[in-house]
C-alpha cells in the first residue's frame, strides 16, 4: 500500500474512532428521565386505586409504597374529571391531548418556567384505558440536560485520548521502516558495502529499499572489480619488475657467451675457428627467437592477437612440428610417440596459431627435458572439443615453479622454456581452450590443452 494511500486511510480511521469512541461513551453514560415507578409499582398503584374507596386510606397506602417526596399523582377520567392522589390539594384542567393518551400514546409535559416534567400515561381502572394518570416531579429534564453536557466533555476527553492512542501506533508504523532505511545508510559504507535493507514498510518505502538495495549492490560489485584491478595492477607491476629482471638474465648470459667467443675469435686463441661460429650462430639465433617473443607477449598486453578461424587437420601440423624438430630430437636423444591421431579430426583454429603451440611445447621438451627423454603426444577426441597431452618421462619442471604464476609472468627459475611457454598459454587461451602444465605423480612433466573441434 502507498504512503498516500495510508495517510488517507489513517486520517480516515482516526475520525472513524473518534466518532465511534464519542457516540459510544455518550450513549452509555447519558440516560434519559426515567419513568417515576417501575411496572410492578405502577400495577400495585393502580390495584390499590380500584380497590380503595376512602381517600384518606388510599393516601397512606400510597405514601407507604415510597415514591418519593416531591412526585405528585393526578388521576383523570375519560370525561376530564380530575381527582389527586398525592401531592399538595390542586384543581387542574384536562389537556387537549387525553384523549392521545386514552388511546395509548403517553405524553412528557415540560414546564420550562416551573422546572417541572409530566408523565401522562393511561392506566386500567374501570376497563381498559378508562383514566390517564400524571405523575410529575420538579427538574428531570434540566438535570438531564445538565448530565448531558456533562456526558459530552467526558466523551469527548476519552475520544481524544483514544484517537491519540491509534495516532501513535500509526505513526510509529510509519516511521519504524524509514527509520530502519535511514539507520542503514548511515551504515552502509562505513560499515561495508554488503549490508541491504530490509524490504518492508508501504510501496514506496519497499521500491526506495529495493533501489537502494540495487545501487548498494551495484556500489560493492564496483567497489570489489575496482579492489581487484587494483591488486591485479600491484600483481601485474610485480610480475613485470620480476619479469623484466629474468629477462635481463636470460639474455645477459648469450650474449656475455657471444662476446667471450668473438673476443677468441678476434685474438686468434679459438681452438676451432668453425666450432666458436656455430656456438655464436646458435646463440644468436636464441637471442633474436627471445626478442621475437618478448614484442609479440608485448603485442597481446595491448590487444589480443587476431585469429582467422578455420578447420585445420590436426594430424598434418603435428607432423609438420615432428618433422621439424626430427634433427634437434635426434641430437639430444629424444623419441616421439603420437597416441590417438586420426587424420580425419579438425580443429577450429587459427593454422599458424596451433601450429606455434604445438612447436613451443614439443620444441620445449626436446631442449630442456634432458637426454634420452621418451615423449608420447595423445590425442583424445570428443563432440565438441579435441584434448592433446604431451607427456615426458625426463625430471619434469622445478619445484618452484608454479604454472598459473610462472605463466602469467612469463619467464621464472624455469629459464628459457617458460617464456614460450607464456606464448603458448596465451594462444591457447585465444582459441577458446585451456593450457594446464603440472609433474606427473610418476615422474616426468605433462602439458594439457584443448581446441574447439571442426563440425564435419
């Protein structure tokens, strides 16, 4: 319900109750004159009226039924002839409306300059409705008129205080769920900015807390991104001091090699001139592969790599990078098994792209796994994705290496391999899939990734 739709009923309801609170105090307490003997009285009266002649006995008999000191009782017949019964010896005339009240309708005579009150009334003397009887007495009806103002300022006292009463709890009504609302601004923020305010209270109050409720979320759900940002950009500045300074390292070290062999070369004190060219080759042809990959990691802070999309038979790069790596395998006594390869299967990717994850990570376990490593490459198909493992059974990656940091960072105690390594997971990650390197319990390291496959 609406607060204006509230106030309306309240106002409303508080008229209401005070009306009903007066009319019912005022009813209850006025009553009007009553008639000046109860019905059995009047039955014995009029007994003793139709049975006593003497009038002197009949005056004792009705003062002995103690009506009073001050009630006079007249008695007239059907003709108008009056005779009293009590009260001080008085001729009065029969009114105009006897016979009204013969016929049964009782009359209330007021007597505003005496301050005098009349009840007429038909009795059964001679038969039915034969007299009418007067009893009247001094100030009835000023009394009650004087109980009825009297009435009035009590009724209207306990209205008020009742109306007051019901103002208070609908006030309180009103105001508990504002108050609730402005105790919980006050708080949010300084308190945290996961506190939400109690839906309750009329319409507007339930809109203005669930508006509330929706900024306060949107407040914290800012407020944490933003703290996230932050720590990713404090993380980030760390990685790349840490990066920055493995860099310097891994080419610090062939070149320092590629001086020292040049500086032989030039003194004349080589012992195989060809040999220290090939060494230099080598070395050099390490440094320009890290420089490549350093601007290319450069490239994807700025932007993500573009990708062409296509179905590209994965049996046929892996033979390519097989292929490839075949020398470099031979010279450092590693063997490669594929597991699993249908030429049939495609993946949904970019050539080059998969091609260059797949020669980062064979290229790394024929270079750094160590001699004698037997590789096995397996390929598992499923509806929607194609998984590749490349296991090795050589001494696996260093303790301290750790793939989710080492990866992001780029380049860590692993050396060499883990700048490729970077690459690799940052191409993967491109085309949709996952890479997940970790030692196997049984020796040796496993690298695990994943392309969307080729609908057929």
């Amino acid at each position: 319900m609406r607060i204006r739709s509230l106030l309306w009923l309240s106002h409303t309801l508080v008229i209401a109750i005070f009306i009903a609170a007066f009319l019912g105090i005022f009813f209850s307490l006025t009553r009007p004159p009553k008639f000046p003997m109860d019905p059995k009285t009047m039955m014995t009266l009029e007994s003793l009226i139709r049975s006593e002649d003497d009038p002197v006995e009949l005056r004792r008999k009705i003062e002995a039924l103690g009506l009073g000191e001050r009630l006079t009782i007249d008695i007239f017949d059907a003709q108008g002839v009056h005779r009293r019964l009590r009260g001080k010896p008085i001729e009065l005339t029969a009114p105009g409306f006897l016979p009204q009240v013969l016929a049964g309708k009782d009359f209330i005579e007021r007597d505003r300059v005496r301050k005098m009150h009349a009840d007429w009334v038909a009795v059964d003397l001679d038969g039915p409705r034969s007299h009418v009887m007067r009893l009247s007495a001094p100030g009835g009806r000023e009394q009650f008129f004087a109980q009825i103002r009297t009435n009035i300022a009590q009724a209207c006292s306990i209205a008020f205080l009742a109306v007051l009463a019901v103002a208070l709890v609908i006030s309180r009504a009103l105001a508990k769920p504002i108050g609730n609302l402005a105790s919980f601004v006050d708080k949010f923020g300084r308190e945290g900015y996961d506190l939400r305010s109690e839906v309750a209270g009329p319409a507007e109050l339930k809109e203005l807390s669930t508006s509330f409720n929706r900024m306060a979320a949107f407040i914290e759900t800012n407020t944490t991104e933003l703290k996230e940002q932050k720590d990713k950009a404090e993380r980030t500045e760390a990685l790349r001091r840490e990066f920055l300074s493995d860099v310097s390292h891994n080419l610090r070290t062939p070149l320092t090699a590629i001086l020292g062999w040049n500086d032989a070369l030039i003194d004349g004190v080589a012992d195989d001139e060809d040999a220290y060219r090939q060494k230099i080759r080598r070395e050099v042809l390490h440094v320009t592969k890290t420089v490549q990959r350093l601007l290319e990691l450069s490239r994807w802070e700025r932007a993500k790599p573009v990708l062409r999309l296509e179905p590209v038979p994965l049996a046929e790069i892996l033979m390519e990078v097989a292929e490839n790596l075949q020398e470099s395998a031979e010279s450092e006594g590693v063997t490669l098994e594929f597991e699993g390869l249908d030429p049939e299967v495609c993946i949904q990717a970019d050539r080059q792209k998969a091609r260059d994850v797949l020669q980062i990570l064979l290229e790394n376990v024929v270079a750094h796994a160590g001699p004698n490593v037997h590789a096995t490459v397996s390929v598992e198909t499923g509806d929607e994705f194609v998984t590749i493992v490349i296991r090795d059974n050589g001494p696996g990656f260093p303790g301290t290496f750790c793939s989710e940091f080492d990866l992001e960072r780029g380049a860590s105690e692993v050396g060499r391999a883990c700048l490729g390594l970077a690459i690799a997971s940052r191409l993967v990650a491109a085309q949709g899939g996952e890479l997940v390197l970790e030692n196997a319990s049984t020796g040796g390291a496993t690298a695990s990734f994943t392309f969307p496959r080729a609908a057929q």
